[in-house]
C-alpha cells in the first residue's frame, strides 16, 4: 500500500493584522470548535503584542499556529486534526525557542492542556504546580530553559579538535551523537543498513528529530546501500523520515562504486566527520577537520546526484 504522508510544509512570522484570516483558519476549528472555547477567550490582547508563527502547507494553505508573547509565554497552540502527529507542532515549538533565545528570553513558559504534557515533556519543558481549569479545559504550567537545546559552539574545544580513532562499538556510539549534537540543520550519512545499534538509539532519534524540525534549512540526507536491511534494523528511524519527508530523504546510490563502498561516514554542517573506512568499528572522527569533511562532503554530493529513492520504502507502512 503506498505511504500516506505529507508532502511538506514550511513555518513563517505572521503578521497579525495581514494573517488574521489564516491565524483564524486554525484556531477557531481547533479551539472554538473542536474544544468548545468561547470566542472572547479565544482571541485577547496579548494577541496584538505578540509574536505569531503559521504552518502553512506546498499550496500555502494553513495547518498550524502559535504564539509568543513579550513575557515569554508561548501559546495558541493549535495544529488542524489531519496534521498531528507529522511534526509540525514540534517544529512550531522549536521556531519559538529560537525567536525566544534570539530575544535574549532565559526562559519560556506555557500553561499544557493535560493530555499534550507528554508532548512539551518531550521538548525538555517540566511541569510544575497544580492542575487548573483554563476555559473549562484542564491544564498545567510548563517552565524550560531557552539554552537547553542551543548546539554546542562549531569549533569545539582544543582537547576534542584532534582526529580520534574509534575502535571500539562504544565510541562509535558516542561518536555519531557528539556529531548529532552538535549538527543544527544539515546533516549526510551514507551508510549500509542504518545500524541501529548507532543511528536508532533514543538519543540519537531525539537529535534527528530536533534537526529535522529546525526550520526552513532542515536538509538530513542518507544514502542506503541495503534498503531492505534497514528496513528489517531501522524502523524507527525510516518511519520518522517518512512523518517528516522534506526534512529527511533517504536513497540508494546507483553507481557501482558507491554500491559497493565499505564505508560509513556521518558529516555534520560544521566541520565534524566521522568514518569508518572498511565497516565498523574501526575509523576515525573529529569535532572540527575542515579538510577532511569537504573531502567526504564531495563524495556524498557526487554519489547523492547519481541515487534514487529506494522503492522497498515507499511500499511499507510502518
């Protein structure tokens, strides 16, 4: 059966007054709506002082909202049913801390509707106080600090910059998430099978899924040489690429050469490597090799530009 996925979507500043329409287009299905707010609670002051996000799907049409207001509070939280669960509440989440963090704000807060904690727990918020009514609608604060998901500096320190072997499954491990870490927007793989044992692990998800909904320049790109193995090892990553395919695109080279290449190498959108030459583990990375990765930089691009999409994944449904 093919994939029922989302083509794209895309976040952008709304301007209040020129979007009220769109903004509407949103909020008033989800809140007044489906949850039953009442108009003069819905739309309030704070809405022309703050700041707005709209989600907007490839024909532009709206799917999502929310706001920041002058006090760092985010809220109108609001995604269209057909949405949910693709990302784009998360990305409307992370849009905000970075307007937050660009504001010089130390810390956001929300008031959660009880059932979406889990959710905001997710993005590293903590809930704190008792639960109060909010519009008849259950709720909680959520406090979390706006540094906590700023990537480390692209230059790391002295004592990291040096190529490092690894030789052992664990330091490949700590390899590929010091890399994932520290990655804001783009990132390359080429790899087997997605060895789950390096790229499925919940840190490792976590860090993809924050640069997959980092905003506009998102661009995670893999090249598989085995589709079928991964998908038998690597769920749980093939399926967050299919909820969020214009972040993350995965392929199948087509030349020879890069069919048969025993390398795995991970690159960063810095200057940090990680390559494992003959299989794993033996290989080496760095935090900052600027030649090194423009050398594997240009490998990929070229194999990237001769693949395609993988057919075993656009027929399973995971």
């Amino acid at each position: 059966m093919p994939l029922d996925i989302p083509t794209d979507f895309h976040i952008d500043r709304a301007d209040y007054e020129r979007d009220l329409d769109a903004l509407r287009a949103v909020r008033e299905p989800v809140f007044q709506v489906e949850q039953g707010v009442p108009a003069d609670l819905e739309w309030d002051a704070d809405d022309v002082i703050a700041i707005h996000l709209l989600a907007r799907d490839m024909q532009e049409r709206p799917i999502g909202a929310a706001r920041l207001t002058p006090d760092g509070r985010i809220g109108r939280m609001a995604v269209l049913p057909e949405w949910r669960g693709r990302g784009v509440g998360a990305a409307l989440v992370v849009r905000l801390l970075d307007i937050a963090r660009e504001r010089g704000q130390l810390e956001v807060s929300l008031h959660a509707q009880v059932h979406a904690i889990p959710f905001y727990a997710g993005l590293g918020f903590v809930a704190e106080g008792e639960v109060f009514l909010d519009a008849g609608i259950e709720h909680r604060v959520m406090r979390r600090l706006v540094d906590v998901m700023t990537p480390p500096p692209r230059t790391p320190p002295a004592s990291v910059d040096a190529e490092q072997v690894v030789d052992t499954p664990a330091a490949c491990r700590d390899a590929v998430q010091a890399l994932l870490d520290q990655t804001r927007h783009r990132l390359y793989l080429f790899c087997a099978d997605l060895d789950p044992n390096l790229f499925c692990t919940a840190p490792a998800l976590a860090a993809l899924r924050r640069i997959a909904v980092s905003g506009k320049r998102a661009d995670i790109r893999i090249l598989i040489q085995d589709p079928v193995a991964a998908l038998r090892s690597a769920a749980p990553l093939i399926a967050l690429a299919q909820r969020l395919p214009s972040a993350i695109r995965l392929r199948t080279p087509l030349d020879e050469t890069d069919q048969r290449n025993p390398a795995t190498y991970l690159l960063d959108d810095g200057a940090g490597y990680l390559h494992l030459p003959a299989g794993r583990p033996s290989g080496v990375t760095q935090r900052h090799g600027p030649a090194r990765h423009r050398q594997l930089s240009e490998d990929f691009e070229r194999a990237w530009e001769q693949s395609e999409a993988p057919v075993e994944l656009r027929q399973i449904r995971l």
